[in-house]
C-alpha cells in the first residue's frame, strides 16, 4: 500500500474557499482526534451550516474529494473574506 501526506491546508481560523468556490469560515482548530482526523479545523459556511474539515487536505471525507473541500484562504477583499491590514 503507497501512503502519502496531503499538504497542510487550513492553518488557522479565517475565510477560505471550497473547491465548489464557496467562501467558509474557520473559526478553530483542534488536535484532537475526531472522525478520523488528527488535526481538524471547525467551522461554518455563509449559511451557516456548520462542517469539519481535515487541516491536511481540507478535506470533508477522509476517503476522497468533495465539492465541500476546503483548497486555499480566500483572498483578501474577496466578497466576504476580511480586508488586508
């Protein structure tokens, strides 16, 4: 079996875009172990609905890509991403 490591994608709370392009908001990180992820990142889209995601990938499903993947920070003074200081 040929095992890999998928690049470090969500590095703390902020506005990112899913591969689908929506905006979502991280609003934590955790170490701890849940639903099959070491590192996790908690959070939100516009709508409010609430998902986590791999901080590894930014994935929603462990086994495979998503629409719902988170894949780089939004940026700056996108439309509802925060503006650059």
């Amino acid at each position: 079996m040929t095992h890999f490591t998928l690049p470090l994608i969500v590095d703390g709370p902020g506005t990112y875009v899913t591969r689908g392009g929506d905006l979502v908001t991280v609003e934590a990180i955790s170490t701890h172990r849940s639903y099959g992820y070491q590192n996790r990142a908690d959070g939100h889209y516009s709508n409010g609905i609430r998902e986590t995601w791999s901080c590894r990938g930014g994935r929603v499903l462990p086994y495979g890509e998503s629409c719902n993947d988170i894949v780089s920070k939004a940026a700056a003074g996108a439309p509802g991403a925060p503006m650059a200081r």
